[in-house]
C-alpha cells in the first residue's frame, strides 16, 4: 500500500506548532482489567466478551504535533482468562486505501518497520519501570517482538514468544485480535494481584503520526516504562514450567577452491536448544551442536582506515537477552544526548568472537546462558565451547555479568570475561577481563556513563576507562566525555577499535521545533575530537559542524564540514601497493546526506563527501533505492564508490549489492542477497526460503556463495536444508 498526501488537517496542526505540553510531566493512565471467556483469535471482535470491556480510546500524538489528540479514533480493549492476555483492538481509519504495510516478516529491521501503520504494546511485567516485553503487530498481521531492559536503554529483538495474532482490514480501518499466552511471559506467581506497567502506541505511517496511551514526548520511544501507565485487576496468576525444547536436523553439501581441509563435502549434523524458566525471572538456555546456517551473510564494508571493522551480531542465540552483557562505549539509545562513541568503538563483550573466524563460522560444541534477576540484582551468566577447526584448538568462552538498578533510570554493574585456548595443565593460553560500570540518569535530563576496565594474559595487562556526562532534553543536546584506551588492553571476547590513546570529545547542539508544515525539527550542532596517545601527542583532531533537518514526511537532510589532523607515527597500507607514509597531515571534508521517508514504495538514500585525504583527495558517493510496492515484495539496491588520489596513486574502492525479499504470507518468506566488492573482485550471493511451520518451528533451505568475478571460479559454496521443531511444556 502506497504513502497518501498529508491530509489538510494535519497540515494546519502542524503549522500551529502542536500543543506545547510537557506531555512526560502528566499524570500516567491507570486501567483495570476484566476476566472474560470465549474469545476466539480470527481478527474480528464479535465476541460478545468484547463488548463487555470499556475500551482505551485516549491517545495523544508525540508526532509530528505533540499533545495534539490522535487523528484517528483507536480502541484497544485488553483482558485475560486462565491462560493467557488478550489485546483486542479496533484501528479507525477515514482512508484505509492509504494503510502502509511494508513487510509481513516476522522482526523486519527496525527502521523498516518503524516506516509501517502498526499497534505496540509494552507490557512491564514486573512493574520494575525498567524491563518490558514489546510487541508491535502491523494491519496484515506481521509482528516485531523483543524486551527492553534498563528502562530502553538497550533493546533485544532477538528475543521472540509464542502469540497468535490475527488482522483483518476493510472499508474503515483496520483490527487485531491477540493472544499472550502466560508462559510467554515471566512474571511473580507469588503475588496475589498483579500490577504491571503498560503503554499503548499507535503509528499511522501517512500522516507520519505515532500517538501513546500513556503520552511520551517525540525523542522518546514506547520502550520508556518509567513513564509507562499502570494495569491491575488481573490478581493471582499460575506458575508454570517454562521449558521449551527446540531440536533442530540439517543436511548440507560445501565445496570451493578456499575450503580447508576437511570442511568440504556433505554434512548431516543435529542439535538442541533448551529455554527454562527456573524462576519467574530468570532463564536458562542451553545449545548443543549449536548451528547458525539460516544467518545471512555479513555485509561487506570499505576499510580506508588504519583499524580494525566492527561487524555487528547477527545470530538468534547471542541476540536474545543481548541488553544484559552490554558493556563499553553505549550510545544511550533514542532520547539520549550525543556522546561522539558507540559500542563500535570499545565493548567488553562482543560475541562475534565465539563462533566466527575472519566471518567463517567455527563449529560450536554446544553453550549455556543464565539470565534473569534476583531480587534486584540482573544476572547474566554464559559458557559456550567451540570445537577445534582448520588447525585451531578448541576454546572455551565465559562471562559473568552482574548489574543492580538504582532507581528507574540508572544501574551498577561488573563484567568478568574469561576466553580460554587450547586444553592441559599449562598449555592453554588464558585472556582475563574484568570491569565495572554505572549508567545513571539523573534530574530527567542528564545521562552519566562510566566504566572501569582491565585485561591480563599470561604476564601482560592493561586497562580502559571513560567518563561521559551528557544533557538532553527538548531542546539542548550536549555532553563531554574522556576515556583512556591502554596500549596492552586486550579483551579477549571483546572489541577495541583503537589502543593506547586518550581521547576527549564535547558536543553542543540544539532540537529546535519550528512552527512549519514542513520542517518538524533542525539539528545545528558542533563536536570536537582530540585523540592523544598515551605520552600526550596528538595523533588525531576533528573539528565538526553539521545542521540537520527532519521533515514531516519522515524525510531528512545532514549537511556537514568538518576539519581533521591525523600523525602517522607508522605507515598503514590504504589499498594493496598503496601505502600512506610516516608524516602530519591536515585537510577538510564536506558532506551531504539526504533520506528521503522509507513509508513511500520509493525511497532513496544519497551520502555525498568531498575534500581531502592524508595528502590527496577522496570524493565518495553512496547511495541506496528500495521499491515496496507493497506488503511482499521488497526490490532493494545499494552503492557506494568511493574515488581517491593519494601519494601518486588514483584507484577506487567501490561495493555493490542488490535483495530481493518476497513474502507469500506471514510464514513463508523468500530472500536473495547479492553482494559485489570490486576491491577484492568477488561476488558473494546468498538465497533463503524459510516457511513457518508451527509456532516458532521452521523450515529452511539456504544457498551461499562467494566467487570471484574474474573467473577464477567458486571459492566457497554451501547448500543447506534445515528443519526446527519448538516444543513447549
């Protein structure tokens, strides 16, 4: 379905500038909800049950015109019975031709799905105003489901429940029907009435209007639960078991010219995930054999720097309950101000360094992961075990992570991380790392991250810290922050983009909300970098400015300068035969991005910059098209080229990719992913079709290539079929 015109009215509130409330200053929604029988999940409330439950109707816009009332008329009506939570709503719509629906797979990337009509619920079972279980359903019955944890701060939709969801659409809009059964979630059967934390969103695409139950300012997100609203009157609840058995079976056949020894050939391997709630709030996952075929293939990317790439976790098993071991340089998520890292830069834990070698899976034996809470102590325990491969030993992976909340915003926490090679007395090779940290949000507005951090292996160690203080609220964006990387710091199942550098940062910027039809927001903002190694010598100086502007279409536009200073103490190679020599270097860069909205069947993205590079130049284009023309095909291609003349040399780096997604219904997707590199001349093409079986079971059949262009033949070929079977108790 198609993106309709902004409709008149909506125009003339935005012009008026919205209401103006400090709508997070309100008092929070209270509901009390009703036993009822007989409902029946086929996306049509005709259950007479229905009929008896007063409904939500009040819902109040965070965009495009905060405290503004919706602009459609939404009823959510929410009960239970002995076995699970019902959600049954009814989304009015004067123009339901104009509902976007942009995908049916289940968890869509999230900007995709942010760009879709949808209804989330966040349910704080707890009621600890800092964890949550997130579902978000779209008009044809596609579902995204996750959990947050440390009141959103971080986000987990690795995580996914058995619900049965069911939509129908017609001539005025558009209704669900949900079921949630208990064991689904966790909660505390020992209290004799249950109170829980609960907001409602709804999103019309549109009018680019997302609108709250319990209402929350634009910067903030549904997954804020301090702010949530309050749900009672469900009383006492059943215990039950929480097992789930997950056995999975696989034939595959590999072949290529870069194969090691022993890997080619056929394979038929099985194995089993367990999930067990041992208490209401804490799990117990144990893998054996574990497998991660259905992953699709890493997406290239161009290095013209002197460190390290972070390629981010892809696979379900390290994804799920992901929040718990987040350790290092976090970003804060929506609503946070600015703090020039991410945990791109430097974390602790990062689990692509069990499982993977240089992006090849490793064979695992199997793992186990705790996670949960006592009292209010979060727990996160893991071991997993990989098995030797292509002349590697075998190495055994552990971390331990404990954190407290303080309040509803803010925690202490430590991390121990324990990697392990090769096995014997004496003759495994140990890397240690331990560290301790504290995110508080303090007076609403002012976000304070900090850590402490060591590593040792064998007679080496060394250590990490930082501090970063931010302020953001409606209006001010602004933060500094110090952190010091030690030139032997090493985390074992970590990452750290840069060592032996002590690195300031500060940021000023400003959210302004003009009163336009166009234009919801302009982001002006400055930032500056200095990067000193540890005898105090710059190594590195950025001096940035960057205005920004948010349109009420969902569109955007960066506009950027910025000034650098880069000292090679040591020569790197930017290309094969290509290398930057040993000297100071200073030069300016200007850029240009322009997004325009994802909700329409046509959307684009263009990256222009332009200026120098240590010595040279470097003019770099990228740029993306998607084409949905409706909810099941998705037609996407993607470039970027990037042009530069240095120390006598002119080449490119240029990468290319193209996907097609297709979805016959909500269980039975197909996918193709074709990727070219033209530094390196190869092709890598992966296929997936993967059909929905029973609740959370799946049927895959995979294809990955990687060749190389020139003609040299396959490198790497894998054909896969695998089957998965979840089994609930």
């Amino acid at each position: 379905m198609l993106m309709a015109a902004t409709p008149p009215d909506l125009r003339g509130q935005i012009a008026n500038g919205g209401v103006g409330r400090d709508l997070e200053a309100e008092a929070r929604p209270e509901l009390h909800l009703a036993r009822v029988t007989g409902i029946v999940i086929d996306g049509r409330l005709d259950e007479a049950a229905w009929s008896q439950i007063e409904p939500i109707t009040r819902f109040v816009q965070a965009e495009p015109d905060a405290g503004a009332p919706a602009s459609e008329e939404t009823e959510v009506r929410i009960a239970f019975d002995r076995t699970a939570l019902y959600v049954g709503a009814r989304m009015h719509d004067r123009s339901p031709d104009g509902i976007i629906i942009k995908s049916l797979e289940r968890d869509s990337p999230g900007i995709l799905f942010e760009e879709m009509d949808a209804l989330g619920i966040a349910l704080d079972t707890f009621l600890d105003r800092r964890s949550s279980f997130l579902f978000f359903v779209n008009p044809m019955g596609g579902i995204k489901d996750g959990q947050g944890f440390d009141n959103g701060r971080t986000r987990d939709y690795g995580w996914d429940g058995i619900v049965d969801v069911k939509t129908t659409i017609d001539d005025s809009g558009w209704t669900l029907e949900m079921a949630i059964p208990w064991k689904t979630l966790r909660f505390d059967p020992s209290l004799a009435d249950q109170r829980w934390g609960l907001n409602v969103m709804r999103r019309i695409r549109r009018r680019n209007e997302v609108s709250y139950w319990a209402p929350l300012d634009r910067r903030n997100r549904i997954f804020l639960v301090s702010l949530a609203g309050t749900v009672s009157g469900i009383g006492r609840l059943p215990g039950n078991r929480n097992i789930t058995l997950k056995p999975f079976v696989l034939a595959g056949r590999a072949s290529g010219a870069a194969l090691g020894e022993g890997v080619a050939g056929d394979d038929v391997d099985g194995g089993l995930d367990l999930k067990w709630g041992i208490t209401p709030s804490m799990t117990m996952d144990v893998s054996y054999r574990t497998d991660f075929s259905q992953v699709e293939v890493d997406r290239e990317q161009v290095n013209l720097t002197r460190f390290p790439l972070f390629f981010p976790e892809q696979r379900e098993f390290f994804l799920e309950n992901s929040g718990t071991f987040t350790f290092g340089d976090v970003d804060g998520g929506p609503g946070s101000p600015r703090n020039g890292s991410s945990l791109s830069d430097f974390t602790l834990f990062h689990s692509r360094q069990i499982g993977l070698k240089g992006g090849r899976p490793v064979p695992l034996l199997g793992g186990a992961r705790m996670t949960g809470r006592i009292g209010a102590l979060e727990l996160g325990l893991l071991d997993v075990e990989s098995e030797a491969f292509e002349g590697d030993p075998a190495e055994n992976f552990a971390v331990v992570r404990l954190r407290t909340g303080v309040g509803n915003d803010s925690d202490l926490g430590v991390m121990f991380t324990n990697r392990r090679t090769g096995a014997g007395v004496g003759s495994a090779l140990t890397n240690r790392t331990y560290g301790a940290d504290a995110n508080l949000r303090l007076f609403g507005a002012m976000f304070v991250n900090s850590y402490l951090a060591g590593s040792r292996e064998g007679d080496v160690s060394d250590g990490a810290a930082r501090l970063a203080v931010g302020w953001r609220d409606r209006f001010w964006d602004l933060s500094t922050a110090y952190r010091r990387i030690g030139e032997d710091f090493d985390p074992g199942i970590g990452f750290v983009r840069r060592k032996g550098i002590q690195e300031a940062y500060a940021t000023v910027g400003v959210h302004p909300r003009p009163a336009s039809t166009r234009i919801l927001e302009v982001n002006p903002y400055v930032e500056a970098t200095r990067i000193a190694g540890l005898d105090g010598r710059v190594q590195t100086w950025t001096g940035e400015g960057h205005l920004g502007f948010s349109f009420w279409d969902r569109s955007s536009l960066t506009l950027g300068w910025s000034e650098r200073f880069e000292r090679l103490d040591a020569p790197f190679n930017v290309r094969p035969g290509t290398s930057i020599p040993v000297g100071d270097y200073r030069w300016s860069e200007g850029s240009a991005r322009y997004a325009s909205s994802q909700g329409r069947a046509l959307s684009t993205m263009v990256s222009v910059t332009s200026g120098g590079f240590y010595g040279g130049t470097r003019r770099s284009v990228s740029g993306s098209l998607r084409w949905q023309p409706g909810a099941r095909l998705t037609v996407e291609g993607a470039a970027s080229h990037n042009g530069l003349s240095v120390q006598g040399s002119e080449f490119n780096a240029d990468l290319y990719s193209a996907r097609v997604k297709y979805a016959w219904s909500t269980r039975l997707y197909f996918g193709a992913y074709v990727q070219y590199n033209a530094d390196v001349d190869e092709i890598v093409t992966n296929l997936r079709a993967q059909l929905v079986h029973a609740p959370l079971s799946d049927l895959f059949l995979l294809f990955t290539e990687r060749r190389s262009a020139s003609g040299d033949g396959v490198l790497e070929r894998f054909l896969t079929l695998k089957a998965t079977r979840l089994l609930a108790f």
